[in-house]
C-alpha cells in the first residue's frame, strides 16, 4: 500500500519554472476561503516580520511579493526584471544594465537607474553582513551614469554573479523614500517595493493582507488579495484547509508526510511535490580526536539506513540521499561511489581502526569509549526523531550517541563556533546550490568550516573553491566541482540523509501551483481560481 501511495504522489509532483515576470513569492492568508476567484487565503508558521529587502529577518515568500530584482532566475536561465538586458565585458569583471523604463515604486517613486544605485550604496554600506556572497568580496564599484544605466565592477569575473543578484534578498529594491538617511541597515521606515503586491495591513503573529498593485509594470495577477494567516501548528493548518478557512499550504517544512498521503487521492485537494531542493545531512567534525579519523567518519556512513530513514519517517516522500548534492543539481552530477548501508561493513572498519566492543556493549580504544553527541534543532521534530532512530541503530555497533537539541538560534550559534562533534544541517538549495553553500564552507559562515578544519585537504579543497567562482573555463569549472564533490565524498565529512522536497496542499480550484528556481518563494502571481 505505501508503494502505491508514493507512485501516485510522484505523479503528481509539479516542477515548472517561473512563468513569468519577477519578484513573485508569498504566503498565508486570513479570511474565509469562500472568494469570489480574487482572494486567496494562505497560511504560515510565524509572522511575516521585518520585510527589509536588505536583511534577513523577514519571510522571503513576503519579500519576493513586494520586491523585484535586476534579473529573475528561470528554468531557462536568466531573464530581464528591472533590467531590461545587460552585456558583460569580456573580461567578464563590468556588468552594464540597461534598467527598465517606466517602472515606479508603489509609492510614486521612480525606479530608474538612480533608485538602483541607491540601493545599493545601502547594501555596500552594511557590506559584513553579506559578505556569504561572494560577489560582496569581489566588488570595486558600482555607477549610473545616466538615469537609464547601471553598472557594476568586479576585481575578477565571477559566474554566479547574475545568480546573486536575482535571488530574493539582499538585491531586491525598495522605494529609496523607505531608507532612512540613505541607509538600511538600521531599518527602514516603509516596505515598499515595485513587486506585484503591496502589504496593506497586517497584525503581528495574526495575518498580514497583501492586494494586487495596481501600477505593476509586468502582466498583472489574477488574484487581487492575498491574506496570510499565523498558525504555527501543523495539525491545526491541516483543519483550517478542511473547514475552508484557507486554501493553501505551501513549504517544505509546512506539511509533513503523513498529511501528504493522506489527500493523495482527494477530490477536494491537489498535491505537489518538487524535485529534490536541499539535502538533510549530517556534518561531522573533523577536529574531534574520534571523528578525525577518516575510517571511522566513513564506518559512520555505512552504519547509516537512508533507505529505513526515507521510509519510516518521510513515507518514501523525500528520497534517500547518495550525495551531499542530488544530481540535478548544477555541476553536482558527477561520479561518485555511494555509501551503501552496510552494517558488517561498518564493524569491520571500526575494528580495523582499533575501536573494540567492551563489555557494556560500547566500543573503546586506548581506554576511550566510543561515545559523540548529536546536535540537532529542538525546533524540528524531524531532525529529534532521526537522532533516536540513528542513536538506537548505531547503538547496535556499539557506537554511543548522546543527542542534544537546542533552540534554532543557540542550534546555529553552536555550528558557528564548531561546538559540536555531529550536528544536522540542510544544504542551502536552490538557487544557492553549489555555487553559495560550497563559497561559504571557506569562512565560519555555518558549521562546515569548523568541521572541516581537521581534514589535511582543506586548503586544497578551499583553493579550488575559490578557482570554480572565478574560471571563465566551463570546462575547468566542471572539473574543479568534481574534485571538489569528490574529496568531499571520500572524506566523508557529510553523512546525507534524504534529498528534501517542496510541498504544496491546497483546494482543488486553485490553479497554476508550481515551485520555482527558488525553493522560499510562492509564486502568487502565477495562481488563479478555476
């Protein structure tokens, strides 16, 4: 029975790319899903909070309904938003933008070339904070030098930059009337943006309303109203889309898998599921004295069931994990030689590395038993209810595993400092696979360059990281990723788990529900009622 629950479910994914125009993207929702085919009522875990396009509190599904970009990233590559087109030199360090005309903020303000720059200049100003991309690292300058011209120059050509730029934050332009003094990165005084819909009111941790802007420069959504209702509980979003109260739910982390197979078969709800977003992993800290060792990071690998992971917790919804990246990830479909679940093999690499059984059923070497935390997000069941599973199976290879959760902020704060010897993470996703995540593993951004210290590769690992992002080689590119995957791979510093998913539950007459080439944004302006 679950096979076939899991066929009809993968029949159902929907993978399409962004339609059309930019700077799409919500959720939530408040009133009763009786509408008249223009309001929709979607619903999130938690407020919308600060929707400073420069910063990084706010929901991002908010952020992409009221803000647009220079560029929008597509399944076909690249294409214009507040730019019209650009050219790159051929030295691929200066990007000319020929910005839109006739656009305007919500508020009047005109966006041309000008408002672009100020833009910027405020996120320049704040330049520490984002620094993660790397196109901060490299930037020299930016110029307009007539009102209809933007441009920007690099030390050294750089390939993801059009990636970076089109992403949700921190590149989306808000009217420069919200700045305050010039600047934001003390806040803003408006959120207003030139995006297809404008926050007209909202009541913090109850609903925020958007409607439809009315002077958007591109194709104008079917949908006029967008109300986003606060309810943090799982179970209780799944009654409000039975009782009608809202029509969709829309997340990876929004819907577990027992409430997707539940209305697989439903006549009142569709389903939709993506393809693989982001990898559930576990990283592991090379400075730690039993973790340093290679063979026992690997012993690791092969003690771990995805296959069981997969089925027992995701109801086969979310696919097990050979990888740290799934193969249709850009550059990530290279060659590599999975860890396959093995158990025997798993205890003979542990004895080969001197770790004994003891008489309590732990293994010791030199006196030292056999024994690593687990660190996982106290906010995530999922993550606390792997941490049993894996603790009671390794357990079995006398293999002692103490796990230990803490709040999402200390949870990051501790991956940070590298105060952990195993810990769950995810990887970034789309759009910032691999480009981003891989930039980061250089810098204390998140945990894997404390985890990563110990490895006698990281320096080599580390220069050709630094390589990928400035080769004008696609070639060279290419093959840089694959040494890098690999040495990552057979140092087996990442344990992956599953390859995530996107999910959307929603009322049947909602049409037009697909994922984009961002995994945070709700493409709203694509949706109507049938």
């Amino acid at each position: 029975m679950k096979k076939k629950i899991i066929a009809i479910i993968l029949g159902c994914i929907t993978a399409f790319g962004v339609l059309s125009g930019c700077g799409q993207g919500v959720e939530t929702s408040s009133t009763s899903s009786e509408n008249t085919n223009n309001e929709l009522v979607f619903v999130n875990y938690r407020d919308i909070r600060d929707l400073n396009p420069h910063l990084y509190a706010g929901e991002m599904y908010a952020q992409s309904m009221l803000y647009d970009t220079l560029v929008s990233i597509t399944d076909d590559g690249y294409e214009g938003c507040l730019a019209e087109s650009w050219t790159i030199s051929e030295d691929g360090r200066i990007y000319t933008f020929k910005i839109r005309e006739g656009v305007t903020f919500s508020d009047g303000a005109v966006c041309d070339a000008n408002a672009i720059l100020a833009n910027f200049n405020a996120i320049i100003e704040n330049k520490e904070r984002h620094t993660w991309l790397e196109m901060m690292n490299l930037l020299v300058g930016v110029s307009a030098p007539d009102e209809n011209t933007f441009v920007i120059e690099l030390s050294e050509p750089y390939y993801p930059m059009l990636t970076e730029l089109g992403c949700i934050r921190p590149f989306a332009m808000i009217s420069p009337n919200c700045m305050i003094n010039g600047s934001t990165k003390d806040g803003v005084n408006g959120y207003i943006g030139t995006g297809p819909y404008v926050l007209t009111d909202f009541v913090t941790d109850e609903y925020a309303v958007f409607e439809r802007n009315e002077n958007y420069w591109g194709e104008l959504p079917a949908i006029e109203k967008i109300t986003v209702k606060v309810i943090p509980d799982n179970q209780t979003r799944i009654m409000a889309l039975e009782s009608g109260e809202i029509d969709l739910i829309f997340g990876k982390n929004m819907l577990d898998a027992d409430a997707i197979s539940q209305y697989v078969d439903s006549e009142k709800f569709s389903v939709s599921l993506s393809e693989p977003t982001s990898t559930r992993h576990i990283v592991l800290n090379t400075t730690n004295d039993i973790l340093s060792d290679t063979t026992v990071r690997q012993a690791l690998q092969y003690a771990t069931n995805r296959q069981a992971i997969s089925d027992g917790i995701f109801y086969g919804l979310e696919e097990p994990a050979d990888t740290l990246y799934a193969k249709t990830v850009p550059y990530c479909d290279v060659e590599l030689t999975p860890y396959e679940y093995n158990a025997d093999t798993a205890a003979q690499m542990l004895d080969e590395a001197g770790w004994t059984m003891g008489s309590d059923g732990i293994r010791q070497k030199d006196g030292k038993k056999l024994e690593l935390e687990l660190l996982y997000n106290s906010d995530s069941v999922t993550e606390k209810t792997i941490a049993e599973y894996l603790q009671s199976e390794y357990l079995k290879l006398g293999i002692s595993i103490n796990i230990h959760g803490e709040e999402e902020q200390s949870y990051r704060d501790s991956m940070k400092a590298g105060n952990f010897d195993m810990v769950f993470n995810i990887c970034w996703g789309m759009p910032y696979d691999p480009q981003s995540s891989l930039a980061a593993m250089r810098a204390p951004v998140y945990g894997d360059y404390a985890a990563q210290l110990g490895l006698a590769d990281k320096a080599e690992i580390d220069a050709a990281i630094t390589e990928i992002l400035t080769t004008t080689d696609e070639t060279e590119r290419q093959e840089l990723y694959s040494f890098v995957l690999t040495r990552l791979h057979e140092d087996a510093v990442y344990i992956p788990l599953t390859y995530e998913c996107n999910k959307a539950l929603y009322t049947s007459d909602l049409q037009g529900v697909h994922f984009g080439t961002d995994q945070y944004d709700v493409p709203f302006a694509d949706m109507y009622f049938q």
